[in-house]
C-alpha cells in the first residue's frame, strides 16, 4: 500500500496525460494503520437499494498513526492512496482513491477517499460538447474520457447503434450523465482502477438469479432486497 502525493489539485490531476502521479511516494506497513480501520465501501446516491441506471462510487476510509510524525507537511488533499491488499496469500489489487479529506486529532490521521468517479463529478455535461442524439457506446467514450487519460470502458459491446436523446440538462455532471445513459441501457456503472495511470469504466447487468446481484468479485459484493426500475 502507497499514499502517493501530488503536486497539483485534483482538477489538475485529471487532466494529465495519464501521468497522475506527480510527487513522492510513501509507501505503507500494517504498522501504519491503525488496527481494523481500514473500510472498504460502494455506494449510490441512495443507500436504500442499488437502482438501474446507478454510477456506484467506490471508496475506503482509514486512519494511520503519525505518532512518529511520519506523515508530517505533506498535501492530504492532493494525494492519491494505491492500495493491494494480501489476504490468505492471496493479492488482491484494489485499485486507486482519490483522498478528499482529513482529520488529525492526537496521534491519529483518519482519511477518506473516493474513486475516479468523484473526479467525474467535477465537470458539466455542458463542458463535454455533445452533439445529440448519439450512438450511445460514442456518448460514453467521449464522456469517460473527458478530464481523463487511458479510462477503458468495457460492457458495451452489443449496445452500438442505440440511440441517445439530449436530456436537456447541461448542469448534470459527467457522472450524472454516464449514470443516464446506463439507466437507458438497463445496466450500472462502476469504476475499477486497474494501475495508477489507467482506469476501466464497466457496465453491468443485475443478476437477479443471484438475488439481485449487483457484481461479485473478490474484492466487493453488493447486495439488496429490491431493485427500482425507472425512465425506461
């Protein structure tokens, strides 16, 4: 595990060449974090049930001593965590989190952060320069891509040819828009972040043969009673 500091402000960092990386790296020990504090979490904007259409953040909140002062004068904010875990010997990688807050109290310094997704918050669908309607695999790309460097999009491979009308509201992020055009297309959103240079935008079905399985890896498992199907 790696917290890997930038020199530039997140909106910066989106729109490097997929060199996000620019400052130094820390690298991490179990001695670092505090005893069972570092929690994996995906969620959408409503807790209640995972609805079609959703653009599922993932994130990880953590706390690590600085009894020694190791992680003295560096930019929280401007940093990005890398992290691979061991479990049973097994490594799981788990991607890359952009830290959007802190809070040191004592010898203690509890972080949250979140995945590309929240980057995809920053920018207006206005911003993005989309002629409508549009072939819907072509909306994506050019959205995922916007802001961003090397962003895969997997998942879409029957779903060219379907066309897309403007929603007419310019001010939806780029999230807001991915997460409409999947409702259009009956599937989720979720970002996977495969290096520290490259990310990969997936589109899945639910599984409701698995009781409404929404993606099972080995790294998450996301699960609900019932699902809401809306504007389709």
């Amino acid at each position: 595990t790696a917290i890997r500091e930038l020199n530039k402000s997140i909106t910066d960092a989106a729109n490097l060449d997929g060199e996000i990386s620019t400052g130094s790296k820390i690298d991490l020990t179990d001695r670092d974090f505090v005893s069972n504090s570092l929690v994996f979490n995906e969620s959408t904007s409503n807790s209640g049930e995972i609805t079609v259409g959703a653009a599922i953040i993932s994130g990880c909140n953590f706390t690590l001593w600085n009894d020694t002062g190791k992680f003295d004068g560096y930019d929280w904010n401007n940093s990005v965590i890398d992290i691979t875990l061991v479990i049973n010997g097994e490594s799981v990688y788990m991607g890359y989190y952009y830290i959007i807050s802190h809070t040191e109290k004592g010898d203690t310094i509890s972080v949250e952060a979140l995945d590309t997704l929240k980057i995809m918050d920053i920018h207006m669908l206005y911003e993005v320069g989309i002629s409508w309607p549009i072939d819907a695999v072509s909306a994506i790309n050019q959205l995922a891509n916007y802001g961003l460097k090397r962003v895969h999009v997997i998942g879409l491979e029957n779903e060219s040819g379907i066309m897309l009308y403007d929603p007419k509201q310019d001010k939806m992020t780029v999230r807001d828009a991915i997460s409409y055009i999947a409702q259009a297309l009956g599937k989720y959103a979720i970002i996977r972040g495969t290096s520290i240079n490259e990310t990969t935008l997936y589109f899945g079905w639910y599984d409701t043969s698995k009781a409404y399985d929404c993606g099972v890896t080995f790294s998450h498992d996301l699960r609900t009673e019932d699902i809401t199907v809306s504007g389709l």
